[in-house]
C-alpha cells in the first residue's frame, strides 16, 4: 500500500517547530579598496583589503549594515539560514494558495482599463 503523504499544513508545522531564532537580511563577505594613494589595494593587479563580513537588513524602511567577526558569522550562520528557510516557507504557501484561489475561482480576467 502506498504512503500517504501528509498535508502541506503539517509538514510546514514540522518545518516551523525547527525554526528558534531566523535573522533577516542578508551575509555577504567583501573585499574593498581604501582611500590611501599608495596602498596596495591601488595596485595594478589591485590586492584588495578584506574579506569583511558585512550583515546587511532593512529596518524601518532604511538600510542598514553591520560589520561581523569571522567567529560572530560562523555562531549565527544557522540563523540566517533559518531566515532563508522562512522565506522559502512563506513563498512555498503563498504559491499554493494563489494556484488553490485560480483553481476555485478560475482565471484571472483582463482588465479592460
């Protein structure tokens, strides 16, 4: 007998009941030239400072960006990654639930504006 496979609002119950702590935004490591004439990062093939760890959200409708240590990235690294896994879910939702509405309610007429 096949295996049932579970509703989607169970699975992404069990998928949340993972989830402790989710930091938005996103990591990125860069490199970055300085503002000396005659550093290194100016050369010519350039040896660039780096790499800098920089977390980067929005907050109130504002960028902002916040310079983390090596050791800080690898600590909360599962929680951005828990982040991205939210995101994943909620998008996962909404899609099924625009394909139920379209199913149900057939689809969407052109407007004549």
């Amino acid at each position: 007998m096949a295996k049932k496979t579970p509703p989607p609002g169970a699975r992404i119950s069990t998928e949340l009941a993972d989830v402790d702590y989710a930091l938005p935004g996103t990591l990125a490591r860069r490199f970055m030239r300085c503002g000396k004439d005659n550093c290194r990062c100016k050369a010519d093939p350039p040896a660039l400072h780096g790499p800098y760890l920089h977390w980067t959200r929005t907050v109130a409708g504002k960028t902002v960006t916040r310079t983390l240590t090596e050791d800080q990235a690898t600590r909360y690294q599962a929680w951005f990654d828990n982040a991205r896994r939210l995101r994943d879910i909620a998008t996962d939702v909404e899609a099924r639930s625009l394909d139920a509405f379209n199913k149900a309610e057939g689809p969407p007429s052109k407007s004549t504006r």
